[in-house]
C-alpha cells in the first residue's frame, strides 16, 4: 500500500514576478506625485496668506495712530514719513532660513457730508510675487473718523476778582467793566478759534465771542460787562479744530458782583378791608436775596418804618397790620445776597376800607397740621367755609400761609387757591426751624379774612447724610490704629451708618502713614466722638470730634 506525506514548504518569487511587482509600483507612485505636489503648493498659499494678513493689520494700526491730517496717501506712500512710522510699499518678514519681501499699496478716500469731511475710508492690500501661482491679495479696509482730532479746553481763568470781604473770591470789575476770561487750550491739535460764552443764571442776559488768536495755548477774551446784572453766570469755552469740529466745553460758575441792585419796579397797591396788598417787578439783577417794605401814613420816605416781613422772598406783599379809612404809602427795597440794598421803589399808596357787600369772614381753616419732609415742610389743613347771611355770601378765595423764624412774628409767604387743603414750603435740606399759621380769605372786595390757625412748629428739615474720612498720619513701623465712630452721646456707627449700642466688630483697622478709611450716611445734623486706638509701639488713645468731616490722627 502506497501512502502519502504532506510537506511544508518555503517558495520565494520567481524572476518574472519579481518585475512584475516593480512595475506596479511604479505606476502607483507615479499617480501620487501630482497630489503630494497639489498639496504642498496648497500649504505655501495658506501660510503666505496667513502672513499677509498680519502684515496689512499692522499696517491698520500704524495708520490709526497718526494723526488725522497726515493720513494722506502721499504720505503713507512717501520714504521719508511712511519709513518713520513703519509704512510704504514693501513689507520683509521671515520666512524658513530667509526672508520675504510683501508689496503693500494703499487707498484713502475722504468721506464727505454737508460740505465737510467726516472721516477717511483707508484700505491696505498686501500681496507677494512669488510661488505659488496664482497671485492671492489680502485686503482690509477701515473708517477713520475725524472726531478724534479736536482740540481740548483744560480750564477757564476769570479775573479780577475781589480780595475783601463780603465779596471775596467774586468776579468784581473795575470802573472800565471789564472782566478778563482766559481759556487754557491742548496744544497737541492746531486750534481755528475759540468760542467763549456768558449765560446769566436767570436767562436775562447772554454774551458770546470768537477769539482766533492764542498765545501758548491760552486764548483771552476781554468781555465789557457793563449792562451784565450782577448774579451767577456760566462761563463756557469750545476750541474748533481747523477742519472746523469742536472738541469738548469747559465751564464755570462765577458770581458777578457790581454793587446794590437796581429798584423794584411797578410798585402797585390795592385796599381790601384791613388790608392792602403790594405787587412789584424784581429788579433786573440775578442776586437778590429779600426785599425789605416801609410803610407811611404821609409821602415822606424819611417817616416811613419797615415792616416785620423776615426776609421777604415773594414779589407780592399783604400787609394786614393796617386800620380801614387811614392813607398809606408804601417803598420798596431789594437787598442782594452781600447786603447791597436798592435805592427805594418809587411809592404806591392805598386806603383800606369796608365795601358794600359780603362783611363776613370765613370759618378757621380745621385741623391744621405740618409734616417734614426730606426737603420741604408739607402743610395741610381741612376746608374752610364762607359763612352764609346775613350778607349774600362771596364765596371762598383761597389761603394766606404765613411763617416765622421764632413763633412770635409771622410774615406772608404765599396764597393758594379755594380748592387747596396742603402746600408745600420748599426750604431745602438743614433748614432752620419755622413756625407756619394758614388763614382763609374770601372773594369778596372786602378780601374778608378769618382768624390764624393755631401755628405749629418749630420744624425743620434734616441734614443730608456726610462722610467722615479719618486719615492715620503717624508715622513708623507697629503705627496702625483701629478707629471707632460714636455719636455724641449716643450710638456707635459702622461704615455703612448702621447703628449699635456697642463698638462693631471687628474693629475698622486704618494703616500707618497715608491710610483712611470712610464711615457713609451719618447723620449730618449730629455730633460725634472719633477714637482711635494704638496698641503697639507706644499704645494710646487719641479722641477728637466731628465735624470737620475729614479727622487726622498725628
């Protein structure tokens, strides 16, 4: 019997399959190389774009930081200035073991509105002449606006002013009536003109003026205010750049002070029963600060006394202190706010009297009471009643609110309507303390007026909330202190005006030499007692007091 042996053999490549393989090969490789080219190229492109890019974004910003006028396209073309700011028309950058040089062109177009030039539109398009092929341009564009070349006002002087008291510090003309404004103006753009103004704070009078010549920077105006009225005014000052755009408005507030104010005028006076009332027109003057009304029973000033009308503020004036059938004659006076008093208003007279009809006054105004507010003292009261027969009644005419200093002498403040139950003294915040009465008159021609309400008071508006700074000044190493802040008396405060019974903690720590800390919303109207407490090098406390609102510790 025949049996068989499977062998395992190892057979290489014969000759000819050999070279068949190779040549395989080779077409493969063949068919690639276009590809491994194809994106080699592919790669160089996007790299020299990427530098591109970086190269016209420096160029954009080289531009924005010259000034408006020198962004031409002269100079950003030019060897001399486009070489000292990092310009022209070529761009070397690195590039492997070498360098590579970028072409750079430019574009500016001025944009133009209304007849001026409002910006420049600026383009930079970077681009290279080598390999690859095409040739790719980057290109970026941008708006540069003219509005940030302006010149800037920095400070207003005003001369002369007065060294004395009362009218220290104000603007006080000499008998020539001029007053020297200087404005200081950056030098950095080049200016056209400078446009001055003066606004009295009432709205009565205004003056303007266009200097075109400065020396260094300041810019004078000689402003002849003799028919300027004393009080406050807004001094402004704009500087125009050459192109014609105004940079920014520097103002101040300064009072003008020339002497007394001149007379009230249109002095009028008419008789109710027990009374006469005064109108007049306020003088042509922004500081006046009352008025002052004298009263005689003849024509001659010199026998005239005043009347107790505390600082009167009204153009309107009821003098209620005046018996029917008796002759007056009343003057009027304006006092300004450094005690200049007008000559006297020319007289206006009257004779009060009881007329035919309604006689009888009106009821009390009811439940009168007062209420203080941040700012103003709120009054209110219920409505009064015009009495009926034996006369035909007139009809309500409205309130007459009064006020004092001292409870004792009350002078007229204002009148509302017949419908008004409340009315609202705008005093302003730490205002001294009044006492008010409200009195109910009617419409009759005898303006027939009921008794006072009882007056209440005192009251007063609060303090505005302050801030006290407390500055450590010592000195040396070991010198922090730790402060407390306590009313006068009463509560200790946190920095945020909170209160307590005792100091807070933890303690409010202020460094040696320059440190501070600040304690807000303290009551304004209160006193208070600063500690400060040093526990090393030599330990010790110190107190002092507030106000003054800002405490130094030495």
């Amino acid at each position: 019997m025949r049996s068989w042996h499977l062998e395992d053999r190892e057979r290489g490549l014969t000759l000819v399959e050999l070279l068949v393989t190779i040549i395989i090969a080779g077409i493969a490789f063949a068919a690639l190389v276009p590809v491994f080219v194809s994106a080699l190229q592919t790669t160089s492109s996007d790299n020299a774009r990427t530098v591109a890019l970086g190269v016209a974004q420096d160029k954009l910003e080289r531009i924005r930081s010259l000034q408006y006028e020198d962004i031409t396209l002269e100079n950003l073309n030019s060897g001399t200035f486009a070489t000292a700011h990092g310009l022209g028309n070529a761009a070397t950058v690195p590039s492997g073991s070498g360098t590579k040089t970028y072409n750079v062109s430019y574009e500016v177009n001025p944009i133009v509105d209304s007849g001026l030039e409002q910006y420049k539109q600026v383009t930079v398009d970077v681009w290279w002449d080598g390999n690859p092929r095409p040739v790719k341009h980057t290109r970026l564009r941008t708006d540069i606006y003219r509005q940030y070349a302006v010149p800037g006002v920095f400070s207003i002087q005003v001369a002369p002013r007065s060294t004395t008291d009362p009218t220290r510090d104000m603007i006080v003309p000499g008998v020539d009536h001029i007053i020297t404004i200087s404005a200081y103006v950056d030098t950095a753009v080049v200016v056209k003109e400078v446009r001055f103004k003066v606004v009295a704070g009432n709205g009565s009078y205004s003056q303007s003026f266009k200097q075109t010549v400065g020396t260094s920077g300041i810019y004078v105006w000689s402003w002849s205010a003799d028919a300027a009225p004393d009080g406050f005014y807004t001094i402004s000052a704009t500087a125009m750049s050459e192109a014609g755009y105004f940079g920014n408005t520097w103002k101040v507030v300064e009072q003008l002070e020339t002497g007394a104010p001149p007379a009230p005028t249109d002095l009028t006076a008419t008789a109710g029963n027990q009374s006469v009332t005064l109108d007049w027109e306020k003088p042509d003057a922004g500081d006046i600060d009352y008025y002052e009304i004298w009263r005689s029973e003849n024509a001659d000033l010199a026998t005239a006394s005043q009347l107790p009308t505390s600082d009167l503020e009204a153009i309107q004036y009821t003098d209620s202190s005046v018996v029917n059938e008796t002759h007056y004659y009343y003057w009027v006076y304006a006092v300004d706010l450094v005690g200049n008093r007008s000559p006297a208003s020319l007289p206006a007279t009257a004779t009060p009297t009881l007329l035919a009809g309604d006689q009888q006054a009106p009821t009390v105004p009811g439940s009168f009471t007062a209420a203080v507010q941040a700012t103003s003292i709120m009054l209110s009261w219920t409505p009064s009643q015009d009495v009926p027969p034996p006369e035909p009644q007139a009809g309500l005419g409205g309130y007459e609110i009064f006020r004092s200093p001292d409870g004792v002498t009350f002078s007229y403040l204002d009148t509302v309507g017949a419908l008004a139950t409340s009315y609202s003294d705008n005093v302003g915040s730490e205002s001294p303390q009044f006492w008010y009465q409200v009195r109910a008159v009617d419409a009759s021609p005898n303006l027939n007026r009921s008794d006072f309400t009882a007056a209440v008071g005192p009251l007063k508006t609060p303090a505005l909330p302050k801030t006290l700074t407390v500055y450590n000044d010592r000195t040396g190493a070991g010198k922090p202190c730790t402060v407390t802040v306590r009313a006068v008396g009463g509560l200790y405060y946190d920095q945020d005006g909170n209160t307590s019974l005792a100091p807070p903690s933890p303690a409010v720590s202020i460094d040696s030499k320059g440190g501070s800390a600040q304690w807000r919303n303290l009551p304004g109207d209160l006193a208070y007692t600063v500690t400060a407490t040093y526990a090393s090098g030599n330990p010790r406390t110190i107190t002092q007091n507030a106000p003054p609102w800002a405490v130094r510790f030495q």
